[in-house]
C-alpha cells in the first residue's frame, strides 16, 4: 500500500512534540514526510525540513507559504499537522480544512468555544478529518480499559479519578526559559495554564475510557509562581452525563512526579488502575477478589488493544507509539477504512467548553457550571 503523504507545521528542531509526531506518522510506513512549516525562523525550518528529507520546493517558511504551495498541486498533502502555540491552532487548522486537507492538531484545538464549534461545522460541511492529538487514549491498554467499560465487567461505572501532574515548572524560571514562558502567557496559552496543557488530557481520557461525557463542574485554581498570571495547580470535581462522579487533580509543581498521568476507574462489580509510566499494565480488582495485572501483548485481550499493540510481552510501548497509534487511525479513515475511537473535532470542542467552565467556576469559587458547549445544551 503506498505512503500516504503528510505535512508538518511547527514541531520543528528543538520541539518537544514535534518528534514524536515523526516517529509516530512513520512508524507504521502509512505517512512519508513530504512537506514541512517546521519553525517560526524561516530560514531554520526550511533547513531543517530539508535534513529530514523535504524537497527543497516543499520546505517552506511558514504555514501561509505552505497552504498557497501545497492546494494547487495534483498531489496535494493527504494529512497536514499543526504543532505551533494553541494561538495559532485556530487560524491554520479552519485554513487547512477549507483548503480540502485532512487536519491533525495539537491539543487544545481552539483557544475559545466558539473557535471550537467552528471548527466542528467546518470539518461537517467540507467532510475532511479533524483530529486532535488526544493520544494517551491510543495506548493500547488504555483501549482495553475502555473495552472493559463496555463489556460491563465493572457494571455500572460510580467514580473515576484522574491525574496529570509533575513538578517540571516548579522552579519559576519562566522568563528565561521559552518552553515554559508561553505555558503561562494568555496570549499564547489562551484563559487557562495547566488545566487546558495537561488537565484536558486527564479529562478526555475519563470520557474515553467510561464511554460518558462531562455535564456540570466545580474547580479551584491556584498559581503557586507568584509572576504567573495563569493557575499552575487545578483541582476540578466533575460529574457526567450518567451520574458518574469525577475527580481530577492537574499541576505542575507536584517536585517528585515525574509524569504524573493516572486514572482509576471504580464501578459497582470492580475497579481498574492505569498509569502512563507504567503503559503495560492494568491493576484490576473484582468485587471482593484479589487484584490482577493484566498486561500487554497477553493472551485474552481485546481486539482493540491487539490490532495497537506492536512489541512482545513486557517491553514498553510508550508516547511516540502512542502517537503512531493515532495516525494508524488516521491513515485508516483517510483511505476509507473502519478504524478504531479517533480523537476528533468535537472532542476538542468538550475539552475547550470544559476549560472555560473550569476558568468561570474557580473564579466563582468553586460555584457549579455547565461544562457542556453550548450547541450540545439541552
């Protein structure tokens, strides 16, 4: 089967994510990198896209030369994917879908509600991919858990707890170091700090994984770093649509976690445990049994977590083949498969709702609030 072709925008040399979008789009032999907006320096990314085996003609400057190059050609891009601040995610994922490409973005799709459910209508009206890079939920265990939910093996699911903490920005250095400044900038990370970088992926995993989506929600906000104008530490208490009660904690400077990323899952006949530092496992534990570990790449398992899994008992798949697993879903839809639960569009419209309802309930202290977009109100 031929490569599809991909595109990449930001994610360039120095990026934390961008390779871990190279390595997962190729992982499988579905995407070739053929075109690339890698760095806000023009000259620096077209040099680098260049090393990495770019056309000279596809290497380009930034994101709008990389747009007008790329939609008049007969071979036009399969996929592009925006890996820049969540400023600009807006702007050049609604340009791309327009223009009649399949979009992959970066977390948070949007800075604002409103972007998001534009984004939702035009990725309906054009009919290409949106999708948002939620690939915690693409760990092949973490598609096990969810398949667990829904055979029922934990009944009716009573209270999930999630987290997304470390202590990485705990020191306060934000001034002199770029990677973290932005984090805490409202013009470029938008009306939320941690709970829209790190939180949002805790929340969506809590909806993946029970198949229910977050109704009403309560939060407490704190910045810690006396300079940082957006909140470093976020409790939310949440409940969901089938009465399930949530619980998450999101910060960043917990010192001693290192990653920080775990759920716990407890119905009515059993609860189960995942942590993203140790991917392979479940912790599992019957009504009144034993708890068991159930591990990857073992007999048993469900389909879904197979078809995601590519090493042998006990070696780690970790965060790049995570993020190979996504474009394994991706490729799949682009050539008009069936393919397993995608991250789209309208998921980036719930996190962003749940951001600002978060932002509005921590500034009324704690107060309840509709977590919901407005378009899917009752």
């Amino acid at each position: 089967m031929n490569r599809l072709t991909w595109g990449m925008i930001g994610g360039g040399e120095g990026s934390q994510i961008g390779p871990a979008h190279r390595l997962g789009a190729m992982a499988d032999g579905n995407f070739a990198l053929t075109a690339g907006a890698l760095d806000v320096d023009a000259a620096k990314g077209k040099a680098y896209a260049e090393r990495l085996g770019v056309a000279s003609d596809r290497a380009y400057g930034n994101w709008q030369e990389m747009l007008e190059g790329e939609k008049g050609r007969t071979d036009k891009l399969d996929l592009v994917t925006v890996a820049t601040p969540n400023n600009t995610h807006f702007e050049i994922t609604k340009a791309f879908l327009e223009a009649g490409f399949h979009v992959l973005c970066e977390k948070p799709m949007t800075m604002t509600v409103e972007e998001g459910e534009e984004i939702v209508r035009i990725a309906a009206e054009t009919g290409k991919i949106c999708a948002v890079n939620y690939c915690y939920s693409a760990y092949p265990m973490v598609r096990e858990m969810r398949e667990m939910v829904r055979r029922g093996d934990l009944g009716k699911i009573r209270t999930v707890v999630t987290n997304f903490s470390h202590g990485h920005h705990a020191t306060g250095d934000d001034a002199e170091n770029p990677r973290v400044r932005w984090r805490y900038d409202p013009a470029m990370a938008g009306v939320s700090g941690q709970m829209a970088d790190c939180g949002i992926h805790a929340l969506h995993l809590a909806s993946f994984i029970t198949g229910d989506e977050v109704r009403t929600l309560s939060a407490d906000f704190a910045s810690t770093v006396s300079a940082r104008v957006l909140e470093d530490d976020a409790m939310v208490n949440f409940r969901m649509e089938g009465g399930t009660v949530g619980r998450l904690w999101s910060s960043t400077i917990a010192i001693g976690r290192m990653h920080g990323l775990d759920i716990q899952v407890f119905g009515e006949l059993g609860g189960m445990r995942w942590a993203s530092e140790q991917p392979n496992q479940i912790h599992y534990t019957r009504l009144n049994g034993r708890t068991e570990i159930i591990e990857k790449g073992e007999a048993g398992l469900s389909d879904e977590a197979g078809r995601l899994s590519r090493v042998a008992i006990a070696h780690p798949e970790g965060f790049p083949l995570a993020v190979a697993n996504i474009y394994v879903d991706l490729a799949a839809r682009i050539r008009g498969q069936a393919a397993g639960d995608l991250p789209l569009a309208v998921d980036g419209l719930r996190s962003m709702a749940a951001v600002y309802a978060a932002v509005d309930s921590a500034e009324q202290n704690g107060a309840w609030v509709d977590a919901r977009p407005p378009s899917m109100r009752d």
